[in-house]
C-alpha cells in the first residue's frame, strides 16, 4: 500500500509560481490521469511527486517521507517516471535500453543476472516489442520507442509509477493497449499517475481525474464525479460534451464556443 | 566479419605488438638472444639499460597515456553523450599544458626536473574544478564552461609565449606542447602513475551511471543516479588521469576522441562496455603512432602530438561526414 501526498507545493521559476499551492492525496489502486491545458504545471508537478525536484514551498511525500529525503536508490526501487518525449541517446539495442529499467535493483558489481533477462523478455512482449528486440533503439519510431520507453518504466515491476503524456504519438491500438495495461496496474494495487491528452482514454480508464490549471489543481476526485462539461469549460475554455464518464464507453468530444 | 570473441584476441595481439614493436624500435636494435643471454649476469650491460632506462619507461608511458585518453574520452562522451567530447574540451589538457610551460617559463624544470610534471598536474586538477564550478548544473553549460576554461588556458599559453625571457625558453615552451614520448625517465613515469591510477578509478566509478544517461538526465535520476557525484567523478577521474599523463608527454590529441569511436559499434554502443575497450585501443594507437614518430625518416625526430593530429584529422572529418548523414 503507498500514499503520495502533495502538501500546499509551490514550484517558482523566474518569480512565476510554476506549481502554486498543490494540495493532493493519491494512493494505490489508483490511476489518475493528470489533465490540464499547455503550461499548467503538469510535468513540473508530476517531476515533483516522482521526487526528481525539490518544492520551493510545501512538501511531497511518499508514505509519509519526504521525497527529496528518501534514498536515491531506494526510491529508484519502488518508483518508475517516464518524462514527455523521452530519448535514447545512444543506438543501443531496445532490449538493452529496457534492461536500463532495472539498474536500481542490480548488485553493484556484475552484469544483468539470468533471472532477470527473463523479465526484460516479458516487458518486451507485454509492449508489443519483441520482434524489435536487437534494433538500435535510435532508429525506432517515435511511437515504438515511447511504447520500448514505457517498457523500461515498467520492467522493474515499480510500486508508483509516474508517468509523463505516455501514449502521446501511439496508434490508436497502441494507445488503448497502453492505457489499458496502466488500468491493469492500477487493479493490481499499483498507484499510477499519467498525464494524459486523450481525455476519452482518460474518461474510460482512469479511476480518478487531477485537473491542473494555471499552476493550481483546479479539481480532483473519481472520474464521473470529477470530469464534467462544466469542469472542461472552464479550464479548456471550449464547450465540451462528456458521456459516460468513468465507464469504458464514454467519449469526450469538444467543440468550439463560437461553433454553438 | 570476426566473430564476436575475437575481438579481445585481436585487441590484445596488437596491445603486445605494439609493446613489442616500441621496445624494439630505436636507434640501435638489440638482440633478444643477447638480451636473454644477459638476464642472469650480475652486471648490467649496455643493451640492458638501454632496454630498462630508455625504451622500457617510454612504452610504460605510452601504455598509461594512451590508455588514460581513450578511457577519459569515452567517459566524457558518455558524460556529456556528445561525439566531439574529448579531455581537451573541459579545459583539462590545456590547463595542465599551462602548468608545466609556467614550470618552464619560470625556469623551475632547470632547477629541479619533476617541477614540469608536478606544476601541469596542478594545471590540470585547477581547470577542471573551474569548470566544474562554472559548469553546475546542466550537460550543456558544462561544455560552454569547458570551452571557456579552455580558451583562458590558451591565453595563459600565448602570453607565457609571448612574455618568454629569451627565444631558448620560448622554443623549449613550443617542443614540450607538441606533445613527445622520448627521453622519459623512470621518476616522471613514477610520479605520474598514482595520479593516472587513481583517475581510472575515478573514472570507471561512473560507468553504471554513464548507461543510465543513455536515456537522458531525467530519467538517469529517476533510476537513483547522482548526476552531481558523476559529473564530478568523470572530471575530477579526468583530471586526475589526463593531467598527469599531460604533465609529462605534453598534449596528445585525438587519440581521447578516437579511441571511443572506433570500438563504440563493437560493443553495441553501450557506454559502459566502451571504456575498457577504448582504454585498451587509446594505448593501441598511442603505441603504434610513437613507433611511428621513430621510424619515419626525417631530419628531426616527428613529435608525437602533431603526428596524432595529422592521423586524426581525416578521421574527424569522417566523423562530421558521418553525423552529417545521420541527422535529419
């Protein structure tokens, strides 16, 4: 069972509050998909919760502990992030750069134990990915390498896992196989935040919904309760139609205000 | 194509030729029978200390300059994930040519002869924490502020040239910076040595973080890397390493931008797997390009730095034909 607690962050960059004030308890079980316009702080925030940035004001703390507090690697061990367009740098192979997931949990000397080749193989069946197994990670498209990325997050078996606009340039297959699989581990007793632009896929699958707007959280709470036309309206500033919300049929559609 | 467990083989038949190779080359050829024959014999004789004073600390400090370039190169290009990353970029070279032409310029080496090395291992360690300090916080400000230290270290070179106290002291500054292997003794080779030793270590600390950075700083730092600590190891490793070795050869380029290059495709590009190999290859091709220097036929003996920057100049233009293709 883990908790994530955001208590009043504020993030400043340039005397601009970036994050202003985040209050936000998140915990297994749970996906929440982490919506907002551009520039909402949604990537700063999730940066935050994932421990890689220190609040200027406030604290955010994984089962009670400060984030920044805990151990570098031993948070590696239990918590997964995957940044908004992630890169390979080098044309390593896309088993390699999934293997690169469980570097946190290798003894300190040594290569990649026996045992754990096998779970780079099912991370890479379980992305569709096998046939690209010795392919220069460079050299995959954008789509495959965000699915080979989200592999690697996920090969560690992560009890939190933060993930930044995953299925942002997948088919649409790719998409649903992506969402679904966070869902799956949501179920499984997982605590998942992804920030999502889909907001069908976020209306269908996700548990919760956390609203970011202008740096502050505008709303949170159960998808159907949460993610409503009105909600949409004021953060999007376009008239939204929602059905369904927080069923595996409901669709988001927008339409723009001058259009009605 | 060789196969796959050749490539140590192969690595390692050339590493004895060239050692072989630079015991064996010099102005007198020593027989290996007389050499055997007087293995044993209480009393030295010339062929032996030929063996033991000239040649046998020459290939040493190929071995441990070539190897140091090859190794720091390829941790800066991990580091920086940047092909054109070389010791020289961070200001590490330049600073510990600086050092050792102050010993010059000063007239210290005259007076006392490991003034040179010591002074351009000062050099160096001093350029590389201005860099470090200069340089916190990002990949790319590291490499500006490397460019900037550089560029100050070459101003200290030009003025020390400059201001010379007399045309000797200018020509002797000028041969020590092209970078030469011959006449080494034992103590220069000695005293470098710990600091070379102690920047491998250093250096290949960083090797689990290098693979890390394959996926980029933040996700290196979501896996528990401490990007600060890396850094400062790759240029505290480099300085230590590099500086040394530049302290008593004099600069030696391309051979740190080289080595990492030409094993990386070997090696399945993995940043880890590049250092032993480059490090390895480094002295591969700083043995052979020394043997080279004594061999071609001139009036006066090829300095080893210029015949390293002659060789690898076309490389580098294949280098930026080569990323030429490769970026969109």
């Amino acid at each position: 069972m883990s908790r994530i607690e955001a208590e009043a962050v504020t993030v400043e960059r340039a005397g601009r509050a970036i994050v202003d004030g985040v209050n936000l308890q998140i915990e297994s079980g749970q996906l929440v998909a982490l919506i907002g316009p551009n520039g909402a702080g949604k990537s700063t925030l999730l940066s935050l919760l994932a421990g890689l940035l220190r609040p200027d004001g406030g604290s955010a703390k994984l089962d009670g502990a400060a984030l920044t507090s805990i151990d570098r690697r031993k948070l590696a061990q239990v918590r997964a992030y995957l940044p908004q367009n992630p890169r390979a740098e080098w044309p390593v192979s896309v088993e390699r750069l999934v293997a690169l997931g469980l570097l946190p949990q290798l003894p300190a000397f040594g290569g990649l134990p026996a045992h754990m080749h096998a779970r780079v193989a099912m991370a890479l069946e379980a992305a569709d990915l096998t046939n690209h197994r010795d392919q220069p990670a460079t050299t995959l498209s954008g789509g495959e390498l965000g699915r080979a990325m989200l592999a690697r997050a996920l090969v560690g078996d992560p009890e939190v896992l933060l993930v930044d606009e995953p299925l942002a340039g997948l088919d649409p297959r790719h998409a649903l196989d992506g969402i679904i699989r966070l869902r799956a581990l949501a179920d499984e007793g997982k605590l998942v935040i992804a920030s999502l632009h889909d907001l069908t896929l976020a209306a269908r699958y996700a548990t919760h919904v956390a609203v970011m707007s202008g740096g502050k959280l505008a709303a949170f709470g159960p998808t159907s309760l949460t993610l409503t036309a009105a909600l949409l309206r004021q953060v999007f500033e376009v008239d939204a139609c929602v059905t369904g919300a927080g069923t595996p049929t409901a669709t988001v559609d927008f339409v723009p205000q001058a259009a009605l | 194509m060789v196969g796959r467990a050749a490539w140590p083989l192969l690595t390692a038949v050339l590493l004895v030729v060239g050692v072989l190779l630079s015991l064996g080359t010099g102005r007198v050829w020593l027989d290996p029978a007389v050499l055997a024959g007087s293995l044993f014999e209480p009393k030295p004789n010339l062929p032996w200390l030929i063996l033991s004073e000239l040649r046998m600390p020459r290939t040493v400090l190929a071995v441990l300059a070539g190897a140091t370039l090859g190794l720091a190169g390829a941790a800066l290009q991990g580091l920086l994930r940047n092909p054109l990353a070389e010791p020289g970029l961070l200001g590490v070279s330049p600073g510990a040519a600086l050092g050792a032409v102050i010993a010059i310029y000063f007239g210290l080496s005259g007076s006392f002869a490991l003034a040179t090395p010591m002074l351009g291992i000062a050099g160096a360690l001093a350029a590389a924490s201005l860099t470090l300090m200069a340089g916190r916080g990002g990949t790319l400000t590291m490499i500006l502020a490397g460019v900037a230290v550089s560029g100050l270290m070459a101003a200290g070179l030009s003025l020390a040239l400059n201001f010379a106290p007399n045309p000797y002291a200018a020509y002797e500054m000028t041969i020590w910076l092209l970078g030469s292997l011959a006449d080494r003794d034992w103590s220069q080779v000695l005293l470098a040595a710990p600091f070379i030793l102690a920047g491998w270590v250093c250096l290949a600390l960083t090797a689990r973080d290098l693979d890390a950075l394959t996926l980029g700083e933040a996700q290196a730092q979501s896996l528990g890397i401490d990007l600060s600590r890396t850094r400062f190891l790759a240029l505290a490793g480099t300085a230590l390493s590099v500086g040394a070795a530049t302290a008593v050869t004099g600069t030696i380029g391309f051979i740190g931008l080289l080595a990492p290059h030409l094993v990386r495709p070997f090696v399945g590009h993995q940043p880890s797997r590049v250092l032993l190999p480059s490090a390895l290859f480094g002295a591969i091709l700083l043995l052979f390009a020394d043997v080279a220097t004594r061999i071609i036929p001139t009036a006066q003996e090829v300095k080893l730095g210029v015949l390293t920057s002659l060789v690898g100049t076309p490389f580098f233009f294949w280098l930026v034909a080569r990323l030429r293709r490769m970026s969109p």
